[in-house]
C-alpha cells in the first residue's frame, strides 16, 4: 500500500490480529484502493460524449484502441490522474444504421459484463428512440438493467430553442416530459439525468448520480478522476461509505475462509466496526 498515513491507522485498528491475517486484509484493502474503474458511454452521433467526458473528468486521455479499429472492438480511452487510472469505453449509438444494430448487439453483450456503468447518452431532441427501446429490452435485459444510466443530453436544444445562456421555462418543461417519456419507455432502475454542457445546466447533479449508480468498489476511484467543482462533500461522502462496506466485505470474506482459526474469527468480527470506521477516516489520503 503506498500511502502510509492512511495505513498507519489500518494496520494499528488490526494490531490484535496474527500478522499473516492482518497482511492479507491489508493487500486486499490496497487492491480496492487501485481499483481501475471501467465506465462506457453510448450515444449516438453528436450525443455529446467527448463534451461530457471533457467536463467531468479531470485525466489526461490516451487512446487504447487503434482509432480505425471495428465496430467489435469499441474505442478505448485511458484517464489517469497521477497514480491512478480508469477506462472509458466508447460505444456505438443504436438506431443509425440497421445493418449494424445485430452486430452492436453481439458487442455490447460482450462488453456489458466487464463495465462498472453505462452512461446511455440520448439528445434532447431525439425522436427516434423505437430502436434504442427495442435494444435495451433486447440487449441489456434484466441482468444489466442496474449498470445503465440515461442521461438527456443537449438540453440546451431542446424546444423551442432560443441558443441563449440559460433554459427558458418552455423548455425545462419539455425536458420534464422528455424525462417522463424515458421511465415509460425504460422503466430505468436509476433516475434519468437531464443536462446541458455547453450551459453547465445540471452537471454536478448528474455527477452525483453517476457516483450513486456505480458499484462500491469503482465509486472511490472515479471520484479520484472527477473535475474539482464535481467533488463535492455530497460524492465524497457517497465514496467514503462506499469505501468502508467494501472494506467490510473483505473482513467478512477472511472470516469465511476455512483456514481462518475460530478465535481469529471471533477477534475480526469483534473489530470489524472500528476497522470499516477507520476505513472511512483515512479515506481522503487514499482517494
């Protein structure tokens, strides 16, 4: 673990412990630490994707897949802020071209597994989304259902446009209805995030939503990536809780391993608490 104020703490709130049981809790914990988040965002052309990833994240971005590479091996992209990294899987929009849909389908369904979320990008004045309803019912399914975000982009263009610095109440109105119409067609399990960029139109909040929607182990590191005005003390205080349940999860899997002796288990179970406190304490030397 490279961060020895933050273990400092960890490693005195595990003091009771054989110095074998407390070293793998230890190399686990500092696993979660360098967890390397993977989040893909799919849209279609002109969605606004790069716009978005540009304002949110604070990384600098290197390709990791060849720009010309096929539509079955989706554009890559690496963000790292000084140690720390996190890949954004750039994914094809449905509904631009029929012939390509089938094969989308083969993709995302090779790729859903592997991401931590999906940020499902549909522009505010898109009327087309028959073939986006079909596809997430066909293709994301029950089983991915949790790890989709949407998220109404170009807010700004909704109508009736005015092109001006801020949303008139026409509008934020159709935006409402616009909302309404996707947890119809959707049922999303998450709400649906309304936001414009270009206007800085409700950003942080579809942040804080993001930081919500991910799994505990990825909420930390993608808060680490995150742009100093999304970091907010709501997202932070989201990843310090998710931090500590993780931490608890792996004391509770040491204390389901066969070899652990019985008295061993009892003195885990008896500082688990502190130790998912301390966890939380020590958070922002980590993240």
């Amino acid at each position: 673990m490279n961060n020895p104020r933050g273990l400092q703490p960890l490693n005195h709130s595990l003091s009771g412990l054989p110095q074998w049981v407390s070293e793998r809790i230890l190399q686990q914990i500092n696993q979660l630490t360098h967890y390397e988040p993977v989040i893909g965002i799919m849209g279609k052309t002109g969605a606004g994707k790069s716009s978005l990833c540009n304002a949110l994240f604070a990384g600098s971005i290197s390709p990791v897949s060849d720009v010309a590479a096929c539509t079955r091996d989706p554009l890559r992209f690496r963000l790292q802020v000084g140690e720390r990294f996190m890949t954004i899987v750039d994914l094809p929009g449905v509904g631009e071209s029929g012939a390509r849909d089938n094969e989308y389908a083969a993709l995302y369904r090779g790729q859903l597994p592997r991401l931590d979320l999906v940020l499902w990008l549909i522009k505010a004045d898109d009327r087309a989304l028959v073939t986006d309803e079909h596809f997430y019912q066909q293709v994301i399914g029950e089983a991915y259902r949790h790890k989709v975000l949407f998220v109404i982009s170009q807010s700004d263009k909704a109508e009736p446009g005015s092109g001006g610095d801020k949303l008139s109440t026409e509008q934020k109105q159709n935006i409402s209805r616009k909302i309404c119409l996707l947890h119809e067609l959707f049922q999303p399990v998450h709400p649906v995030c309304a936001i414009s960029v270009r206007l800085q139109w409700r950003v942080r909040v579809m942040a804080e939503q993001m930081i919500k929607c991910l799994p505990r182990e990825a909420s930390s590191p993608v808060v680490a990536q995150l742009q100093c005005p999304f970091r907010t003390e709501q997202v932070k205080e989201q990843a310090r809780d998710d931090f500590g349940e993780t931490v608890g999860v792996v004391l509770d899997t040491v204390i389901a391993f066969p070899l652990i002796p019985a008295p061993v288990r009892a003195i885990i179970q008896a500082v688990r608490t502190t130790v998912v406190s301390v966890a939380r304490a020590v958070w922002d030397f980590f993240f």
